[in-house]
C-alpha cells in the first residue's frame, strides 16, 4: 500500500495505518490534548484499535478521570501500563531518570507487539518537535502523526466542530498536561509546552526520542 503524503487527511492517514498494520497498530494517548482528536476519528474507523495509556503514578486525577469519560464515549480499547516500580520523588533529583522509568520503559516493554505507533504530536508543539514527518520509519517501528501539520487552533476548531470534549485543565491554563509535578499552568504568550518542566532546559519526556529514524536520527 503506498504511503500517504504530506498533503494527506489525518482521517485518509488513520484509515491506511489501520488497513496497513492490521492488529499491529496502536495509538498512544496522554488524553490531555489532541490525543482525544485521534481517538474520534479513529472511533469511526476501527475501535479495537488499542489505545496506549501510560499511567506514570503521577497523573493529575482530573487526567484519570477523564480518560474513562473518553474511553466510555468512543467505545475505545485501552491499554493501561505503568512502571514495574516506583521510584519515589525522583523528578526533584532527575527528571529525566524518572521519566525514563515512569514512561520510557513501559512503552519500550510493549512497544515490540506493534509494528506501527500512532501518536497526536504536532510541529508546532515546540521546536524540538518542528522537522517531526507524517510518516517516519525507526529502528523498531513506524511512527505515525497523522496531525503533524496542523496547529493548536486546527486541533480547537475540530473538537468544536465535532463536540469533542476537552481536559477540563485546560481551561484553568494548563496547555500541555503530563505529570502534576512537573506541569504548571502557561501564561498568554508562551509557548504550548512551556508550562513542563518548567525552570530547566528539559524539553522532552523521552517517550517519542527513544526509538531512531533509519536515517540515523533520533525520534521527535
């Protein structure tokens, strides 16, 4: 099957992956942000699709909670994975250690029974994410980003469009969301993902710069 192009719908985009890797696609989800936007589309498409959520320990509860609301509404098929253990407060100390462990190795533990991964990261997240391809072929799997080109208001007017529900963070500020101790709210102006991580120069979980392009390149 001939790969889509760069001009390609995430929709067209969705429907070739799940047609391409039969039962050896997944979509991974933090479910607070665009994610969600993947998961309705994909819900019209194929639903036992699983759907990868990692469970760091260190999820704000309005992220929980949520989750199950969306997973309820389209029917999804979730997949819940976490660290073998817990290594405490680690992100006072290194945050990269702890993210490696919360986050890094779960995904690395699972990640051999997919052939491809589907994930709503975007260019215009940061700028560590702006070369990011719809397609990228890694050492170990396909990575797919069917919203790699849209923007922050792309991913807002189709949740309007559509009534997709949104984290209810977002409206108390937080515009990206991952692990309460190390997210806080963003002020107007700053960058999506500059409430993570906040006061260091870390600018990525680990989580999409683990695997290598074939190009010789890490994962964004």
């Amino acid at each position: 099957m001939i790969e889509p192009g760069e001009g390609a719908s995430p929709e067209a985009i969705l429907e070739w992956a799940v047609a391409r890797f039969a039962g050896r696609l997944a979509l991974t989800m933090s479910f607070g942000g665009a994610g969600v936007v993947l998961a309705h589309m994909l819900a019209g498409i194929d639903r036992s699709v699983p759907v990868v959520f990692i469970d760091t320990k260190y999820l704000f509860p309005e992220t929980l909670a949520f989750k199950d609301v969306v997973a309820e509404r389209y029917g999804l098929t979730v997949v819940s994975i976490g660290p073998e253990h817990d290594p405490g407060p680690l992100f006072l100390s290194d945050p990269d250690a702890c993210c490696a462990i919360r986050k890094v190795e779960p995904m690395r533990r699972i990640l051999p029974a997919y052939d491809a991964w589907v994930s709503a990261i975007r260019r215009d997240q940061s700028r560590t994410r702006s070369m990011l391809e719809v397609i990228e072929h890694h050492d170990t799997v396909i990575k797919i980003h069917p919203l790699a080109a849209w923007t922050r208001d792309d991913v807002a007017q189709y949740m309007t469009a559509h009534n997709v529900p949104t984290h209810p963070l977002l409206e108390r500020g937080y515009q990206s969301i991952g692990c309460w101790p190390c997210t806080r709210p963003t002020a107007a102006g700053e960058d999506e993902r500059a409430g993570r991580w906040s006061g260091t120069t870390k600018t990525e979980c680990g989580l999409h710069t683990f695997t290598t392009t074939r190009r010789g390149e890490r994962g964004e």
